[in-house]
C-alpha cells in the first residue's frame, strides 16, 4: 500500500460496569491494549459516543448503525438483571496503527 497504514475494521462496543457507561474498541488478532472511554452513569447519546470513538482514532464503516443488545448478569438465571451492549463497526483513521 505504498507504505501506507492500511485501515482496518474493527467492532466498538459499549456496556455498563458497575453502573458506569464505557465504549471500548475489540481489538481481536492483535496484541495492542484494547482502546476504552469511560463515559458517566446517563446513556451516552449519539454524539457522545462519535466524539468518544474520534477521541480512541477510529470512525463507524460508512453506513454502520449501532446496533442494541440484551444479555444476561447471571447465564441461564431469566430473573438477573439485563445487561445492554451496543456495538457499531468502525475504522481506524489511516493514521492509526493498529
């Protein structure tokens, strides 16, 4: 690629721990740190999450929406209370080697 960085897809996801909102980028087959961004205890909105994913060096894949997702605390147990996770395909900028 003429030595460039290629840019590479990856997927963000964002969950709540310990009350708190984080989106973190699944950086899987590589060895790098995975990037987060620790966000408050309100949902974060849209722009929030967008600044947050430009912060880390990554943007959505041109027409990716975030998707919504109900998981289990506890597997098997129907009572546990619902976890949410989003998760959206992104992009490392050009500039970002991962």
């Amino acid at each position: 690629m003429n030595g460039q960085n290629a840019v590479r897809e990856f997927t963000a996801q964002m969950s709540v721990r310990d009350g708190r909102w984080r989106l973190y980028v699944a950086l899987l087959n590589t060895t790098e740190r995975w990037p987060e961004h620790q966000f408050g205890r309100t949902v974060p909105t849209f722009t929030d999450r967008m600044r947050a994913l430009l912060v880390l060096g990554f943007e959505p894949v041109p027409g990716a929406e975030w998707e919504w997702t109900e998981d289990s605390g506890t597997p098997d147990d129907l009572a546990s209370p619902v976890v949410l996770i989003a998760a959206i395909r992104v992009r490392s900028w050009s500039g970002v080697s991962v």
